[in-house]
C-alpha cells in the first residue's frame, strides 16, 4: 500500500534536485566538460571527473536509469509497475520479433522467460497481459504487421491501466497515443503504404480519422497542442518530449496524492534522456545553437 502523503512529501523536497531554467542557461553557456559536471552539483546527478570517452557517458547513464527503476520497483506494487515497466517487456517483444541479440535488463518480466513464452507458448511464469500480447502477434506472419500490432497493443493497455490511476495519468497518456500515432503516420508516409483507421491507436487526443489527411491532422495538432506539425522523425519526437513536459509539470502544483507522485518519476525519466543528450553534445563541443535545439524544458513550473 502506498504511503501517498509520506512519498508527497518526501517528493516536494526531492523536487527541488530538478535542473532548472536558470541551470539550463549555465549548462548551455558553459565552455568544457569539466564545467558542465561541476554545474550539475546539487541536481541528481553526480557525473565523474574527468570523462575521457563517450561510452563512460553512457554507462553513467544508464546506471542512473537502473537505480531510478530499482527505486520505482520498491515504491510501487500492482498496476503501478505495469504502468512504468511495461514499455520495457514490449520493447524486448519487438527485438524477438526483429530477432535482436540485444534486450533489456528492466521490465516486469525476466527476459529469457519472455523469450521462453514467445518461442515455445510458455505462459507459466508470465502475466495475462503479456500472454494476451503473444498470442496477438504470434497470428501473423510478416514482421510490420506484427511490430505495428505490439506498439497499438502496448497504448491500448497502458491506456487502461492509467484511467485506473487517475484523469491526469490518462491525460498524459493520451499524449503519448497521439505522438505513437503521428510516427506511425510518418513510417506509412515514408514506406508509401496506405493509410488506414485501423492502423492507429484509439484514444488519442486526436482521432484516428484525422490521420487520413495531412492538412486536417495538421489542423487538429495545433488546436490541441498550440504547435505547427512539422513531419519529421526529429522534430516529432523533441515536440513529445516539451508537450509532455508541458504537461506535467503541473502535478507540481497539485495537492499532494498520486499525481503528484507518477509525475515526479515520469519527469526524473525524462531528465535522464535529455541529460545524456546535452552531456554527449558537450563532451563533443557542440554550440550553444545546437544545445538549444535539442534540449527539452525543466520539470518547472513557471
């Protein structure tokens, strides 16, 4: 059982551990590497000195990425685990499907009993929602058919999933159905396949029909979203990350209970990607050009 105003609580001080606009701006301007780890003192991250090739950066990273996952499986229980580590078991259903060497080592199901399931239908040891997910792709024979299957059939659930833990979870939810539909647009667009309903995930903030033209699904993400739609793989997916961002950053100013909770360990996953992304473009001396193009807003309200 969570203790919601215990981990609320808890949550508004670790808060203030976030990257904030005025360290976005000294992160941008600062000249070396060894400047860029010195400013993050104080945030959650303590990088080490001196980094002498990209892979430490890396490692650092996806280090930090298991802790906060280690974190998030000893706080929740349930639907919650499903909700933050389900992504992962989908994620290593596709490399089977792809035949990929390569898995990940977090997910709510060990992989090589989810390999087992795959190839062999052994459902003992996995969920009913994995099992569900297997049976889906395993009653078709081309491998799109069977990825595009899994990525609707992961939105589905976790759209399910979220309306149990509140409006606001479901909200955001919903944003991310849209932005998997909108790359679903771009690969059927980029491959010259038709386009059809049944190709994109339902309850989205956008409809599914709006997907069948251009100019109306252009019309329809700037009414929702306030933005010009720009269709390009890049672009789509630094506009996921701000819109998302602009999101939630509004459990920052909710009563203390469960929004306020998810949001923090959403918004603690995105600070990590975009971290790497702005410690890489340093390590290799982009400019303060590039660093704005792709870093995404703070976790802030203002």
């Amino acid at each position: 059982m969570l203790d919601i105003y215990f981990l609320s609580g808890k949550i508004n001080s670790l808060e203030k551990k976030f990257i904030d606009y005025e360290k976005c701006e000294k992160l941008i301007e600062c000249k070396t590497i060894e400047e860029f780890i010195s400013l993050l003192e104080g945030t959650f991250f303590k990088l080490p000195a001196p980094i002498r090739k990209v892979e430490e950066i890396f490692d650092f990273f996806e280090n930090e990425k298991v802790k906060l996952i280690e974190e998030i499986k000893k706080i929740f229980e349930g639907e919650f685990i499903f909700f933050f580590l389900l992504k992962y078991d989908y994620q290593n259903l596709a490399n089977l499907i792809e035949n990929k060497n390569n898995y990940l080592s977090y997910g709510t199901t060990d992989f090589y009993i989810l390999k087992d399931a795959y190839l062999n239908n052994n459902f003992s040891k996995i969920s009913e929602i994995l099992k569900d997910a297997i049976i889906k792709i395993k009653s078709k024979n081309k491998m799109e058919e069977k990825l595009l299957i899994l990525k609707n059939d992961y939105y589905e659930k976790i759209y399910g999933i979220s309306k149990k833990i509140s409006d606001f979870i479901n909200g955001y939810v919903k944003i991310e159905i849209d932005f998997a539909n909108l790359n679903t647009y771009l690969n059927i667009k980029l491959f010259e396949e038709e386009i059809e309903v049944k190709k994109f995930i339902k309850n989205g903030k956008i409809k599914r029909e709006d997907f069948l033209d251009e100019e109306k699904l252009k019309k329809s993400f700037l009414s929702e979203y306030k933005n010009q739609l720009i269709l390009s793989e890049e672009e789509i997916e630094m506009a996921r990350y701000k819109i998302l961002i602009d999101y939630l950053k509004y459990a920052r100013i909710k009563p203390d209970g469960i929004d306020k909770i998810v949001s923090f360990y959403l918004a603690r996953e995105f600070e990590i990607e975009n971290l790497q992304r702005l410690t890489i473009s340093k390590f290799y001396k982009q400019d303060e050009n590039f660093f704005k193009k792709i870093m995404i807003k703070p976790y802030q309200y203002k």
